[in-house]
C-alpha cells in the first residue's frame, strides 16, 4: 500500500514538493526567529523525517539561510517563498504548514509560547520554551 502523499509548492509554483506518511508533529511557534522569518505571529509548523520529504521541482531555485546551526531555512530565490526548515539537531524538517495542499493541520501544542506576541485561547499546551524530550524546561505557560 503506497503512503499518502501531499504536494506543496512555494508563492510562485517554481519550487514544489512531497511530503509522505503522517506528521511526526504539528503545532504553532511563538519563538521571535520564526516570527521575524515568516512576519506573523506564530508560525504553524508540520515536523517530518527527512525521508518524508522530497522536492520534486526546482531544487536549483531553493535558496538556504543559516542564522543559527539549529536551523536552515530554505526558501525560493525566485519568490522569496518560504519551505522548509531542516533541523539537524532534532534530525527533523520543518515544512510550513501553510504551503501543503488539502493538508489536516492538526496542532497539539504551543512552543516558545513565553516569548508570544499574542495570546491564544485555544485549549492546546503552551510551552514556555519546549517540552522536555525536545530539550526544553517542559514549563506549561496558562491561557
């Protein structure tokens, strides 16, 4: 049985990809990188093994920007369309939420909520920075 596949695309379609199977993790980042990156307030992130991510157009438009060695960020040079972001530490990638056609966004947690520029009431944890396994104080912030 072949997995699911869901195709995604950068803002002008020059840059796509696949990503398969389920979600290692979906949630929303409050973290100030993320949100000067994506000039929102939260970031809606989708968490995939590298296996599960495949770009299937224009790999020489994808451009990658290291502000820290936790995070490359990729984008399309084109555009300006933002991907994915690799996570070497976590040996994770982090596709945008947002870019992935007819995907179930199903977010179960907050991170980095201590740092948040607007406050949501929506029932989910809200992490002061990360929960324990990823590293974090696992400190739960109230709504």
């Amino acid at each position: 049985m072949e997995q699911e596949k869901i195709k995604g695309k950068c803002f002008c379609g020059s840059v796509e990809l696949e990503v398969s199977g389920k979600p290692y993790a979906m949630g929303y980042c409050h973290c100030k990188d993320c949100s000067a990156w994506s000039a929102t307030p939260i970031n809606s992130y989708s968490l995939w093994e590298p296996n599960q991510v495949k770009f299937t157009k224009g790999e020489a438009n994808i451009g990658t920007y290291f502000k820290t060695e936790h995070s490359k960020r990729k984008f399309c040079k084109k555009c300006g369309g933002h991907l994915v972001n690799d996570h070497p530490d976590s040996n994770l990638v982090d596709v945008f939420a947002v870019i992935l056609e007819n995907f179930n966004f199903k977010p179960s947690i907050h991170v980095h909520y201590g740092s948040r520029t607007v406050s949501v009431k929506d029932g989910l944890p809200k992490f002061k920075d990360f929960p324990k396994e990823f590293n974090g104080t696992g400190e739960i912030i109230n709504e």
